[in-house]
C-alpha cells in the first residue's frame, strides 16, 4: 500500500520520519516509499519534556539504521502547533507546552543530519494528497482533516498545502463552532477540537458520567446501548460537520479526506459526517468526504516527504 514515495525517489535513502503528536512520539525509517523499521514513546516519556523524547526516538532509529548497514541520511519532523518550516522553530504548541522551539537546530546539533519541519496536517496532507492522485496540478483544491488528540486541517492547493502568512494555517482545531462552549486548550471557548477530537470525545464522556475506562474506540461502539456516548458523539460529529461546511464554503474543494486515528471509526464517522454536512450546505452539492487510505501513518510518511526539499537543495549544491 505504501508506495507513494517510488515515483519521487529514484535514488532512494533512509531517512527518518518522526510524527510528534500531544500523546505519542511517532518515529519510522522510510526506504523507497516504505516503513522498514519503527520506534515510539509517549510525548512525556522523558522527564525533560518533549524534545528530549524525540531525540531518544531519533537517536533509537539512528542506531537501527547503523546496524542494518544505511545510516540515516535526514531527518524529515511534523509537529502540531505554529510551525515555521524555514527558520525549523515551532513558535507555539499547546499540546507539547512548547514556545519558540528551536526543533530543526536542536535536532541538527544533535545528529549532525539535514533536517526538513512542517506542521503535522501540512505534512500528512502532503502523503495523503499523494497516494488519493490529489498531487497534480489539475485536480483542484483538497482538504485534509487528521482528528487524533486534537483537530487540525490542511489545504491543498495544486498538491501544496498552504502555510499562511504567518504560519498558522491548518489550526482548524481552534475554529469557534460552539458559542460560550467548553473550554479548550488553547484557551478559548467552544473550539472544534473540544468537541471532536479524541481527546475531546474521550473527556467529555466522561465528564458526562461515562465510564471512566473506554477508549475512544469503544466510546464510539458502545452509542447502541449507551446514551450518554451516543450524545457525546452525535455533538462530535456536528462540531466536525460546522467546520467542514466552513471550509467547503469558502474554498469549494474536490475532496476532503479525513484521517488520524479517529477516523478508524470508519462509516461511524464517514455517513454522520456527510449527512450533516449535506443538511447545511443544501444549496450545493457536495464535495466527495472520505476516510483516507493511509490511515495513522499519513503524518509518518508526510515527514518523511518533507526532507525531498533538503535532498533537492543539496543536489543543486552539488551541481553549482
Ligand atoms: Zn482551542
């Protein structure tokens, strides 16, 4: 399945990818399109915080590349908050408690590797857009929605996802869609990923009395015979669906493809979603909702793509 990466890297490297999420440090080798080896640890496993657990994560798959006999040649990271690709800092990151974050110098002083950042749904819109043939030119705008312990979102305009003037683009997740509603991370009240992302669904279920030991996977199997979790995601997926009328109003995509883990939930999700959706945007029809096929690893192989950028730069470097 994963063979996105072929058709764009003629002389294939190992690189590492790393997927920073609020819950989880996310780390594979790619070799020619494909995870040949991964490493994970929770975001907080190392006492220092976030970055220390990336480089225990890096520093793991570095040693695995060694020891099969092709050492790691960059490092490829997608990170949640306001990214900034070209100076490689994460200005701001609520999940990660991260401010100004230096990512790409650190990692670079550490490993003494190129490294390539980008927002997470900016780099796994890119993997995604890539294996649903959303990459050319000619297929008009796409939207890419990965919902895991939080929301975010990326446009993808002729294959590229947009950045924003200041970075911030893809922070869907803290679009208002509940007037005086609970209360976010971030701050504000009524925020989308309060509502449904999986940590939202998660905490507000229990909030409202549900049991205190269900997944999210099994909050969204329990609705038939429990109500308060048939509540907690029904307002989900009007939450979602708020949002994603927003945005097909705006931008009038082609497609919107919804990822991350949540979107395991498959038809649970998909068919709420479109009739909801459908119900508010009555005077048009609808642009295609579908779950992408790449599943939890967009954001893995959308950081990996990332260091495509570094591999171009130093060929050109080579030529001059
Ligand atoms: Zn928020």
């Amino acid at each position: 399945m994963i063979t996105l990466l072929e058709s764009v890297d003629v002389r294939p490297s190992t690189v590492i990818a790393v997927d920073v999420g609020g819950t989880m440090v996310k780390g594979a080798l790619v070799r020619g399109g494909a995870i040949v080896a991964r490493a994970e640890r929770s975001t907080f496993h190392h006492a220092a915080g976030a970055m220390s657990t990336i480089e225990l994560v890096v520093d793991e798959l570095l040693f695995t590349s060694d020891m099969a006999g092709s050492r790691a040649t960059s490092i490829g990271v997608a990170c949640p908050g306001s990214v900034h690709a070209g100076s490689g800092r994460v200005r701001n990151a609520v999940n990660l408690g991260w401010e100004d974050e230096p990512v790409a110098e650190r990692l670079r002083a550490t490993f003494s590797l190129p490294v390539a950042i980008d927002h997470d749904a900016r780099a796994a819109a890119l993997a995604a857009g890539a294996s649903a043939g959303l990459d050319r030119p000619d297929t008009g705008p796409a939207v890419f929605i990965p919902i895991g312990t939080g929301i975010s979102a990326s446009l993808l305009l002729d294959g590229v996802p947009l950045t924003g003037a200041s970075g911030r683009a893809g922070e869907f997740g803290h679009m208002r869609v509940v007037p005086q509603g609970e209360l976010c991370a971030c701050g504000q009240h009524g925020c989308l990923e309060a509502y449904a992302s999986a940590g939202g669904i998660g905490r507000r279920y229990r909030a409202a009395g549900g049991s205190a030991l269900l997944t999210t996977e099994q909050i969204v199997s329990a609705r038939a015979h429990d109500a308060v979790a048939q509540r907690v995601w029904d307002e989900a997926i009007d939450a979602l669906a708020t949002g994603i009328t927003a945005v097909t109003a705006l931008f009038d995509p082609l497609c919107i493809l919804l990822g991350g883990g949540l979107s395991r939930a498959g038809d649970a999700l998909l068919l709420p979603v479109r009739e909801a959706v459908g119900r508010s945007l009555a005077w048009r029809p609808l642009p295609s909702i579908q779950i992408s096929a790449l599943g939890p690893d967009a954001g893995l192989l959308g950081a990996a793509l990332l260091t495509r950028a570094l591999r171009t730069t130093s060929q050109n470097q080579e030529m001059t």
